[in-house]
C-alpha cells in the first residue's frame, strides 16, 4: 500500500516533510533534518544531496546575466558597481531559490521512491 503524501507544490513551497506536509524540512537554512518531526519520516534517505544547485546555478545565472547586461547598456557604470552589486543580488536569491528547490527534489524523490531503488 502507499504511503500518503503532500503535494510536491506544497511541500516544496513551504518546506516541509514530502509525506505529511507538516514537520519542517530543514534543520538550518539548508541541511536536511534527519528525520520528520511528526510523522517520523527518514528524511536522509531522500535527501537530495547538491542536486537542486544544479538548477539553481542554471536559472539564476541566467536572469543575473541578463540583468547584468541591461545594466551595462543602459546606465553603463564603472566596473566597481558591477563588482559590488552582482553579489548582492546573487547570494540572496541563490539562498531563496535553494530552499524550495531542494525540498522539490526531496519530495519527487520521496514521491517516485528513489530512495528504494538505491539512487
Ligand atoms: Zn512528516
């Protein structure tokens, strides 16, 4: 019988337990609880590892590119400001996207039982 389980959208949004989309996922701003704290669920046999960085690293280098760019044709500042202001919108939104993301790949993986076929 299968288990039940939240709604991967869900899960991933909020961050929380794949199975029963209460306890909280994380145990600090990225690392994966060992386990649920109230259904019991062994997370770190879903845990996702680097895997969500990957998409992250995609997207986000993307807009911030692109962001870039625009600024330079359209205000073109002095490379400093470049230097200094691509950090700060980088490391922030980098942290933002990687919590859903890596809770999204817990709970696919939590959803398709990757864990059992010893990926
Ligand atoms: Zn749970």
């Amino acid at each position: 019988m299968a288990e039940p389980a939240a709604s991967v959208l869900h899960a991933a949004l909020a961050c929380r337990c794949p199975r029963c989309g209460k306890g909280a996922l994380f145990r600090n701003l990225l690392e994966v609880r060992d386990s649920c704290e109230v259904c019991g669920l062994d997370l770190r046999a879903n845990d996702a590892g680097d895997g969500a960085i990957v998409g992250v690293i995609l997207v986000l280098g993307a807009i911030v590119v692109a962001l870039a760019f625009w600024v330079e044709f359209h205000f073109a500042p002095p490379l400093w400001v470049h230097a200094v202001l691509w950090p700060l919108v980088t490391i922030p939104l980098a942290i933002l996207l990687m919590r859903p993301a890596k809770a999204a790949l817990v709970a696919l993986q939590f959803r398709h039982r990757a864990s059992e076929m010893g990926l």
